[in-house]
C-alpha cells in the first residue's frame, strides 16, 4: 500500500506559476543551447579538476541491473534471448555463445539516459528544435549520440532521506531546493557549475525492501520549484534513482513538470533509474560525497536515450 507524504501537501503549482518558472529557466539557461546543452559546462578543465576526486581508486556502479520480469512498474521488461548455447547441441570444435536484446529504453524499472529530444514541450525540442526533427526513424537533432565522447565530470551525491532521518522517501513526496540546500550542509558538500548532480530519493531500496508497485501513479522526485537550485549552480547533468518527477504530478496540466524543466528548457539529460545504495555505502565509508564520474551512453546516433551503467570513481 502506498501512502501520500503530508509533505507533498500545498506545493501545487498552477499552469501559470509553471509557466513562469519555465520562462526563467529559459531565459537563465541561454548559456546550455546547442546539442549539446548543459554539457558544454564539462569544459577539458573541469574534467581535469574532477580527476582530481580519485583518491583510493574505488569504482562503484550507480546502475541497477537490467530486469527482464514483468511487474507493476516494468509492464514492458526487456527481452534477453540466446542465440548460441550447448543445449541447442554442442558444435564440433570452435562454437560462441550469442545473446539479443529488446527494451524500451524510457521504462519505470530500468536504468537510463535521457537525449535533449526525449522531451516535446508546445511542439519544439530543447533550443526551438522543431519536434518534427523527431521521425518514424529516429531524431534527426539533439539524439543521444550528442553524448558519443562520454560525460566526464565531478559527480555530487546529494541523499535526501539521510537527511530526513529516514530509509525512503514515500512516492508522492517531493524534493525542495531547501531539502538541496541542507544536504549540502549535512553531508559538507557544495553543488558547483558543471557537476553532474545525482539526488537519493531511495526510490531503489524501497522497491527492494516493499515489492514493486505502480510507480507511473506514484513515485517520489523533485519539486518543480527545486530546479532553480540546479539553475543557479549551473550543473550540467541530473540523476536520480527515481524517475526525477513525483506522481502524481504537482503541476497543473504537466504530468512531468521536472522533465520539461529540464530537459526542454535548461539543457540537462537526465538520468533516470539509477541506484545509489552501493555509492551511498561507499562514500559513508570514505567520508565524502563527491567523486569522480564517468558516463558512456550507447552510441545510438537517431536514439532519444540509451541504456546507461554510471562508474563512480573515489
């Protein structure tokens, strides 16, 4: 059973106060146009920087395994299937084990990136791209082959239910700029430009502790209204081990307030259905929460998103 946080409570925001926040962040975010977007803040300067987090050389995945069962929240699971294997009769000699894979790429249950082209908003892309660059074949502009080099960058692990004093955010809850702010100061970490934001909700703990549940109907993530937050600070990427938009939605007439904030207006690929118990262990350990990331999405040139395994270096 799922049960609505209180503190999700009076954070409404009508379709004219989202609106206003679009315009904002637009406006704020003149600097991440292009292809690219908020990635031309990961200048070979600041990747030269972030190397300078590696301090034991202890890598951690930030991706949860690929899940192949149905479910609740993963009524599409992918579809692995073997080609080559001894039970279709062992071959004389040189034999190869072989597999395929399906998946839809944009699930509720699988880790991945999000392309600038993932997100229509009033008929455009990111930058005023007509969203008709969007074809039967794939996106003619802003795919996730704008990534084909990596993402490279100071990771920041931002963990909101330890700051709250809890295991879990209830799906329906909602991330403030105020709940950013006083992690920062809790865990004696400062967000900066061009870092690659990642924010626990403990999304993936409780599905591991409670079960599956309708996560399109309820889940936990930021508020709106904490996207001024990234905007200040300039952060290049955001991550989350949810789907980064609480449902059901804050916004009036916008399902995926946080989505359109920003992927449309600010330029941000987003990473969806991470995990970050392994990261979380590993810098309680070490006494610090940023670190060295390296992200490698698939190169899929006409693709909206990609299937991703994000390496934490520390």
């Amino acid at each position: 059973m799922v049960t609505r946080s209180r503190k999700a409570e009076g954070l409404t925001l009508t379709a004219a106060e989202f609106a206003a926040l679009y315009r904002r962040l637009l406006s704020g975010a003149a600097w991440a146009g292009g292809d690219r977007g908020a990635l031309v803040a990961l200048t070979p300067a600041r990747v030269v920087a972030a190397s300078r987090e590696v301090r034991t050389g202890r890598t951690v995945t930030l991706a949860a395994p690929v899940e192949t069962s149905s479910g609740p929240d993963n009524p599409e699971p992918a579809r692995h299937k073997m080609k080559g294997h001894p039970e279709d009769g062992a071959p004389d000699g040189l034999g190869f084990a072989m597999d395929r894979f399906a998946m839809n790429v944009h699930g509720d249950a699988d880790s991945h990136i999000d392309a600038l082209c993932h997100v229509i908003y009033d008929g455009t892309l990111h930058g005023g791209v007509a969203a008709s660059s969007v074809t039967a074949d794939g996106a003619t502009a802003l795919s996730i082959e704008a990534a084909h080099n990596g993402i490279v960058g100071r990771g920041v692990l931002l963990d909101i239910p330890r700051l709250r004093g809890v295991p879990w955010l209830e799906p329906g809850d909602h991330v403030t700029a105020d709940d950013l702010a006083a992690a920062e100061t809790a865990q004696d970490v400062r967000v900066g430009e061009g870092d690659l934001l990642f924010v626990r909700v403990g999304h993936r703990r409780r599905r591991t502790e409670l079960g599956a549940w309708h996560t399109a109907e309820w889940r936990t993530g930021l508020h709106p209204s904490a996207m001024e937050f990234l905007a200040e600070r300039r952060v290049a990427v955001l991550g989350g081990d949810g789907n980064n938009d609480t449902a059901p939605s804050s916004t009036e007439g916008v399902d995926f307030p946080v989505h359109v904030l920003a992927v449309h207006a600010m330029g941000l690929h987003l990473l969806d259905y991470l995990q970050f118990e392994d990261l979380t262990q590993a810098c309680e350990s070490e006494g610090r929460w940023s670190f060295l990331c390296v992200i490698a999405p698939l190169r899929l040139p006409q693709a909206t998103g990609s299937p991703v395994n994000p390496i934490a270096v520390l």
